[in-house]
C-alpha cells in the first residue's frame, strides 16, 4: 500500500516500458523522493526496487563465501587444529616414554646398588670369618706350645723334685750317720743308716 | 540508503551494481582475505591473527556442538560462513560512510530464510514425515495438544521474522541513533560558544554509542547464530524438547 501510493503521486514520469512497469515507476519515484530530501519516499531499507539487486549480489558474494569457507578455510583451520593436537599428544607420548625410560634407569641403578652392597655385605663377612678362623687356628697352636712347655716345664720341676728328694735321703743319711755317732759313739754301718731313713721317710 | 554504481537491467529488474553490493564483496572480500591470509603460515604455535582465526572456528564449533550436538556438525561450514559474513558487514558497517549490509530489511530475511529452508529440507529429508514431531512437544496431556500445536507452528512460522527483524533492526536502529546524535553535535556547533559547549553532550553520547554500536555488532551475529543452531538442533532432532 505504501508502494502503491507512492506509485500514484508519480504515474505520469514514466510508462514506458512494456513489461514489469511497476518495478521501474517505484525506482523512479524512490530516487525523486531521496532527492526531495522529504517524507514522502519509501523508508530506504523497505525499498522494495533494491530488492532484486541486493538478494542477487548477497546470493553471489554468500555463495562464494560458503565455497571458500567450506572448501579452503574450514578445512585448512582443521588441519591446523588436528596437527597441533597430533603434535601435543606425540610429545606427550614421547614424554611419557622418556620417563618411564628413566624410571627402569633408576630401577637398574636401585637394583645394583643393592646387589653391590650385598656383595660387599658378603666380603666383609667372609673377611670377618676368615679372620677369626686364623686367630681360632693360631690360639689352639700356642695353647698347645704352652701346653707342651708346661709340660716339659712340669717334667723337670718333678726331675728336680725327685733329684732333690733323693740328695734329700743322703743327707739325712750323712746326718743320721753323724748324729748316731755322736750319741752313740760308734759308726752304724751305712745299710742301716739307708734303711732307717727310708723307714722314717715313707 | 542504496546508490546504484554499475547499472544492470535483466528483463525489466533491477539488478545494478550497487554500493550494497560493493559491501557485500567487501566483506567477502575481507573475511576471507583475513582467514586465509592468517591461516596461511599454518603454524604449530599460533601468532595473534591465527588465533583469532582459530578462536573464532572454535568458537563456532562448541557452540554448534552445544546447540545440536555432534549431528549437528555438518551444518559447520554454513553457521560459521553466516556468522562471520554477518559479523564483518556489522563491523565494516561501523566505518564512517561505508554501508551497512546488514541494516537491509531484505539481505537478513534472505539469510533467515535461507537457515529456515535448511532446517526444513533437511529436517523432511532426513526423518520424512516424522519431522513434523517438531510441532508437538512430548509429555503435553491430549487436550491442550491442538492449542500447543497451533503456538509451535506459529512459533516456527514468526522464527524467520523475528530472526531477520531482530539483526536488521539492531543494525539499522543503532545506525540511525549514531547519526540523530552525530547531526546534533554538527547542528548545535554552528550556533556559536554555547552552542559548541552544549554540543560536547552529544558528542559524549555518540562516542559512548560507537562502543555500545560495536557490542551490538558482535553481539548480533552471535545471536544469529545461536539461533541458528538452536532451529538446526530441530532438524536434526525433531521432537527432541
């Protein structure tokens, strides 16, 4: 109805053409009335002989930006998107790899250290065992030298011991034998003298 | 308002090269020429502008998956060319003197219809008859049903027009409050001393409403394409609410 009315205050500019004559008349009368600078034109974006270019062009430019989009930026993006994503997670991986390789690292290091400090647990004792064999093995061979000296040492105190009982027997014999002869006068032959002192000695 | 630059007629339409039209290549022109140049390198480590390129993908991509789940990504191309072509009109209709292709009643109806027929070629392709279940919610007792019925179909009918209404008016709106209050600053200046001190009002409200413009700028496409999502998410899923 706007249009239309538009379209009666100004019939008489142009009738021309034969066909889609109204299109042409609102054109016409839309142009004039932008140039009048007053109220009576049609509100520009409700101008409906635009209508046609502007759903053409948009078709056009929309268009071709849904094919660049769909076909060239979407894709590439994507592509960036998932390579960055492959990127992160392959270093993760190799990160992950890196660590566990470190871990059995450790684990070999822990592992012979432990063995090594066995092995030395084990020297220390053999050490420790040999020696006290030895000081066992040299006690018993002085034990015995002693024992033997003691022995020997034994031997002669009873040499001696019996040596001097003996030299003991004579001189109470002597003693014997001077003593009678004093108290008595007379020599007692040596055979009693001998017998008497071994009688008293026993 | 639009201005023919290249005259085309074709069986008695109008089909003209116009400034509209420069600016739809514009953006064209821009938006691509930022993707693709940013995105040229294709570095494992992002500079700034391949981010924003990466940002924006990705932030289409979750709202997409969000909205109408991972069936829904074959519709990712479209969201995201609507929301990119819409966001750079918007942003490039905030230069002084460059037109807003946005700010046409007819270019965001063609865009909102253009979601609507998807959402219905698809959703009949896809599920045949069973995609009228867009229409009747589950779980509503058998008397209302006639009644719920006529609000869904209503309500899928007015979605091209509120979807198209919304962005062109927000664009056209915050256009023209710029330009009301732009005029007032050169108006007011011209009546002398006062008139230039009572003129830095204004000038503080255009200033706020430049930023204020490009919130909406963003804002709007976003929402074009959330709404976008949330209709596709019925036709990939009918009688999913």
């Amino acid at each position: 109805m706007f249009v239309t009315a538009a379209y009666a205050q100004s019939t008489p500019t142009e009738g021309a053409e034969s066909h889609g004559a109204a299109p042409a008349e609102v054109h016409t009368e839309t142009g004039v009335a932008h140039e009048g600078g007053h109220g009576s034109g049609v509100f520009p974006p409700f101008d409906q002989s635009t209508f046609a270019s502007q759903l053409l062009w948009l078709a056009i430019t929309f268009g071709l930006f849904y094919i660049l989009m769909s076909k060239v930026v979407l894709p590439r993006i994507g592509s960036i998107l998932e390579s960055r994503q492959d990127t992160i997670a392959r270093d993760l991986d190799d990160a992950s790899r890196a660590k566990s390789e470190a871990d059995a690292a450790v684990a070999a290091y822990e592992q012979e250290l432990a063995a090594a400090r066995a092995k030395a647990n084990q020297i220390a004792n053999e050490a420790r065992e040999a020696a006290k064999a030895k000081a066992a093995a040299e006690r018993t061979a002085i034990e015995t030298e002693l024992n033997g000296k003691i022995a020997a040492a034994e031997a002669r105190i009873a040499e001696i011991k019996s040596r001097a009982l003996a030299d003991v027997g004579a001189i109470a014999e002597e003693t014997a034998s001077a003593v009678v002869e004093q108290l008595i006068g007379a020599r007692v032959p040596e055979t009693e003298i001998a017998a008497a002192v071994k009688a008293s000695a026993n | 308002m639009v201005n023919t630059i290249v005259p085309i007629h074709v069986g008695g339409l109008d089909l003209s090269f116009t400034n509209a039209s420069l600016f739809m290549v514009a953006t064209l022109a821009l938006a691509v020429g930022f993707l693709v140049l940013t995105t040229a390198s294709r570095a494992v480590v992002p500079g700034r502008l391949q981010s924003v390129s990466e940002l924006s993908y990705e932030f289409i991509a979750s709202m997409l998956r969000e909205g109408a789940g991972s069936h829904g990504m074959k519709f990712f191309p479209m969201v995201f060319s609507l929301f990119m072509f819409i966001l750079t009109a918007n942003l490039l209709g905030m230069v002084p003197y460059f037109f807003t292709v946005t700010s046409q009643i007819i270019v965001t109806f063609a865009l909102a219809l253009f979601v609507i027929g998807t959402v219905l070629v698809y959703g009949f392709y896809k599920h045949g008859l069973h995609f009228l279940n867009v229409f009747v919610p589950s779980g509503v007792p058998g008397v209302l049903l006639p009644l719920v019925i006529a609000i869904e179909v209503i309500s899928f009918l007015s979605r091209p027009i509120s979807l198209s209404v919304r962005l062109f008016a927000n664009m056209l709106a915050g256009h023209i409050t710029l330009k009301v209050f732009a005029g007032f600053v050169a108006t007011l200046s011209t009546l002398g001393a006062l008139g230039i001190g009572g003129a830095i009002l204004p000038l503080i409200m255009t200033v706020a409403l430049t930023g204020l413009e490009f919130l909406v700028a963003f804002l709007q496409a976003y929402v074009f394409a959330v709404l976008t999502c949330m209709y596709l998410n019925d036709a990939v899923h009918p009688g999913g609410h």
